[in-house]
C-alpha cells in the first residue's frame, strides 16, 4: 500500500517482497482528500528514470484505508531496487493533472 506525501529520501519507504512463484504484483496508490477524478493514469519507473509502466483509465476503489487506485503488473518487471510512481487525474476535458509521487523499495525473497 503506497501512502501519498512520502519523499524521494525519507528512510522508510513502503517494501514490496516479491516471493520467487509471483505471477503478478499489487500497488494499491492511496488518494489524498479531494483527488476526485472519475479517471486516473500512473506511470512506474526506476529512480534512474527508465519507464517501466504507465497505464491509464484506471478507476478509484474503497479500500481499508480510504480511496485507493490499484496497479496490477507481471511480478517479473519488478527487480530489486528503488522505483517512483507518479499519479495523475484524468480531468473531463482529458487532462492530466500531476496528483503526486509514491517511492517504494522492492525486494525479491
């Protein structure tokens, strides 16, 4: 579960552990109060910048903690290391608007 407003250098990052049998990986992107877009998009990439998924017409669900958007991904495009997500709501015109930055570690087991 990735929380908003955690920066690029803070020590505790959210970790993912991807057991060796994973097929698939779950990001569930907290939304902060007001991000009321009836669409959204992300993007995925290494901190070093390469991209390694971007998707778009993703949907807001109700999850434990609130409003939450949920990037399911091939669990082999994740290697050890460090990665931003970047949000975006989709305005009606068909905008996107920058919402924030998720930064998560991910380690293989």
């Amino acid at each position: 579960f990735l929380l908003p407003g955690l920066s690029r250098g803070e020590a505790q990052k959210p970790q993912l552990t991807i057991p060796p049998n994973a097929n698939q990986a779950r990001l569930q992107i907290g939304l902060e109060r007001g991000d009321d877009y009836k669409r959204y998009a992300v993007e995925l990439r290494t901190l070093n910048g390469r991209e390694l998924a971007r998707r778009t017409n993703l949907v807001a669900h109700t999850g434990r903690a609130g409003q939450e958007v949920i990037l399911v991904l091939s669990a082999d495009k994740l290697s050890a290391g460090e990665y931003e997500l970047a949000l975006h709501g989709i305005s009606d015109e068909g905008k996107a608007e920058d919402l924030g930055f998720y930064y998560f570690s991910v380690q293989r087991k």
